[in-house]
C-alpha cells in the first residue's frame, strides 16, 4: 500500500492543476469566483492531496515525493492564494468551514479579504458613539415616564426604551454580546468583514428608534395626556386633570396648551400663585389666550401696571386670531378693569363697551363686562345707565364663578334703589 502512495498523489495534484487553470480562466473573464461548486471541489481537492502528503510524512516506508510534483503543487498553491480576497468574500465559506471542519494547517480554507483596520476602527468607534448616544435617549425617555403618578403605559414607556438601549449596548460592548452575535452572524452565513458593517447598522437602528420615540412618541403621549386633562377639568376632576397636565409635561416640557391648562387647574384649586407661574411659561410659549388670564390674576393682586403692559401688547399683537372673539372680548374686558381701578375712565369706557358689543357672541354669557361698566358709570354719576348695566349683568349670572358678580350687582341694584327712596323722600319732605 505505502508504495502506491505517490501514484495516488500524481493524478490527485494533475486534477487540481486543472480545477486551478479552469478557475484561473473563469477570473480573467469576471474578475469573480462565480462558480461557487468549483471552488468548493478546488479546496476539496487541495485537502486530499495534502491529507496523502501527511500520510505520506508519517508512513517511513513511503518514497519520497517527487520534486517536480510539489513544485508543480507549490505553483497552483501560490495561483490559489491570488484569490484570497475573492474566496474570502463568499458568504458561504464559513458554513463550508463549519461542516468539513478542516485541520488549522489546511491554510486555503483560511481565505479571507485584505483587513483594513482603518475601516473596522472607524466602523467600531461610530457604533460606540451611537450606542453611548442610545443609553442618553433611553435614559431620558424612561426618566420623564417614571416621574410622576405611576400607570401601565407609564411603566411600558420607562421600561421599553431602556430595555431596547440595554439589548443593543449589551450586544456590542460586553463579551458575551459579542460573542452572541458574531455566533448569529457566521450562523446566516455572514463573512467577517461584513461584522463590523453590521453592527454599525443595528446600532444605528436601535439610535434611529430611539430617537423617533423621543421627537416624536414623547409629544405623542404628552398630548394624549393634555388631551385626558382637558377632559377631566371640564368633567370637575381637578386632582386627576393636574396630575395629567403636569404628566405632559413632564414628557413634553415645550408644551403651553398643557400650561394653560394646568394653569387653570391651579385657579380652581384656588393655587393662585402656581397658576400665575403656569401661565407665565405659556405666555413665554407664545399662548396668547394665557394672556387674559394672567392679567386678570395680576388685577386681583392690584398690580395693574403688569396687566396693563401685557393687555396691550396682546391687543397689538398682530399675530392675534382676530377671529377668536373669547379672546378678544377678554383682552378688552381685562384691560377696561385695569384702566378702571386706574381712574382712567374714559378708556376703560371704551374698553368694557367693547368687550360688551362682543359679549353676545360668546358661547357662555358673560357678566363681568356689565358689572364693570355699571361701576364705572356710577362714578360718573350716571345712574339710569348704571343700573341698566348692572341689571344685565344680574341676568348674565350662570356660572358658579360669576357669584362675586352676582353680589357685586345685588348691592349696587339695593344702593341705587336706596338711593333713589332717599331722594323721592327728600323731594317730598321739600314739597310739604
């Protein structure tokens, strides 16, 4: 047996000589190992001519291999080892290498593309700063979630986004994910060099996701939450309204709707000054229906410079919905009240009639306006037209917060009949 040895080397290397100059062909006309079955038979073939030289080395009554027919070898070798980076880029030679498990000495299994270090370092630093990047959104995301009264989708948005941050970094930065995924990857059939390109674009898919969830998923959610608000204040729910306005913004901090709204929450729970802060955040927003309100709060605290100040900017304001009569009724309305407690009485005058053409349009009626302006007549001395004013505000009375009107109108109604008797009675004592 041994001295058949070197007769099965001969035709063994004369067939890889022509699966070499058949593949040598085929690259000169594509430039590409296209014909995967062929190089799959080439390295086959390579690993039976070596496993007969190895025989061969161990077996010492073997004779010796011909010169000729290693240099011969050694010569396909060197035009095989050409197509080291075509070989290499085959997705399938590592499920190749996988399944005939080849000695570590079978070296043409070893085919690979040219490394480029530059490529890897550059491809590995972007995914550290993209993942550094995820774990910041995350964090933030879960932060504004966990803040405030807790809830299923409270916990859904602080626990999915850090979760999703924590698979990505994990996969990348520790050992173990490394090694997970690199398993994955030969696995499909995936070379080498595609790792770094890989990771790089998962990395990028958990950033992108993140970062949608938090331009767009977190004003998403704050708005629902302002929206549930909106409806609780109106349904009388102040505690449970608050705690959803102060949720949107927790999640959405630029946000003056949910200002506003929070603002009026506070009026009612008679938290006067926290509604005034809340207000001014939306008037800074650019909320001008804030504006009213705010100076309305500033009036009660008989600082009317600041009323005034903001009152009429509103009024000038050239981005103001002329359309929006609450608005614009109460911009007039507010600014007659400062101007009255001012003693300016003439343009108070002409801001309350204003504000009271405007009234009837308004979806509620309004007293305030009609009181005001009763006030003011009063001081004029104009009394019939005081008391018109003042019996239509009586009539306008609706609202649980019209009452300090209601009694405003009660007492001014009982003076002026008062002093009306007063003067009958005076007149007649004269007459007698």
């Amino acid at each position: 047996m041994p001295m058949e040895m070197p007769l099965a080397i001969e035709p063994a290397c004369a067939a890889y000589h022509q699966q070499v100059l058949a593949l040598t062909d085929a690259t000169q006309k594509t430039s590409k190992l296209s014909d995967k079955q062929a190089v799959l038979a080439l390295l086959r073939s390579r690993d039976h001519i070596q496993t007969l030289i190895d025989q061969s080395a161990k077996d010492p009554t073997a004779p010796e291999i011909p010169p000729a027919l290693l240099m011969g070898l050694s010569q396909d070798d060197a035009e095989v080892g050409k197509w080291n980076t075509a070989i290499g880029t085959l997705s399938e030679l590592a499920a190749w290498r996988k399944s005939i498990n080849p000695p570590t000495h079978h070296w043409w299994w070893d085919s690979a593309a040219p490394e480029k270090p530059w490529r890897e370092w550059l491809l590995g630093g972007l995914t550290i700063a993209l993942l550094t990047l995820c774990l910041a959104l995350a964090r933030d995301i879960s932060t504004r979630f966990f803040t405030g009264a807790p809830g299923i989708w409270s916990s859904v948005g602080a626990i999915a986004p850090a979760a999703l941050a924590l698979f990505a970094t994990g996969g990348a930065l520790t050992k173990v994910g490394k090694q997970l995924i690199e398993a994955v990857l030969e696995k499909r059939g995936r070379s080498r060099q595609q790792w770094p390109f890989i990771k790089f674009g998962l990395a990028a898919l958990v950033t992108a996701l993140l970062f949608g969830g938090h331009s767009l998923g977190l004003p998403w959610a704050a708005t629902r939450y302002n929206t549930a608000g909106q409806d609780q204040y109106f349904q009388g729910k102040l505690t449970s309204a608050q705690a959803n306005f102060q949720r949107a913004l927790q999640l959405h901090p630029d946000f003056p709707e949910a200002n506003h709204g929070l603002a009026l929450t506070f009026e009612d729970l008679r938290d006067f000054e926290s509604a005034k802060a809340e207000y001014v955040k939306a008037v800074n927003a650019g909320q001008l229906s804030s504006v009213s309100n705010l100076a309305r709060l500033h009036i009660l605290d008989e600082d009317y410079e600041s009323a005034a100040v903001l009152l009429i900017t509103a009024l000038n304001d050239e981005d103001r919905d002329k359309e929006n009569t609450a608005l614009t009724y109460a911009i007039h309305k507010n600014l007659g009240w400062t101007w009255l407690r001012q003693e300016r009485l003439a343009d108070a005058e002409n801001q309350l009639v204003e504000a009271n053409r405007l009234e009837p349009e308004l979806e509620t009626p309004q007293p305030d306006g009609y009181c005001l302006l009763g006030e003011l007549l009063e001081q004029k001395e104009e009394v019939a037209a005081a008391k018109a004013q003042w019996e239509t505000c009586s009539l306008k009375i609706q609202r649980p917060e019209d009452d300090v009107w209601a009694g405003m109108a009660r007492k001014a109604l009982a003076r002026i009949e008062a002093d009306s008797r007063t003067e009958v009675d005076e007149t007649d004592s004269g007459e007698g």
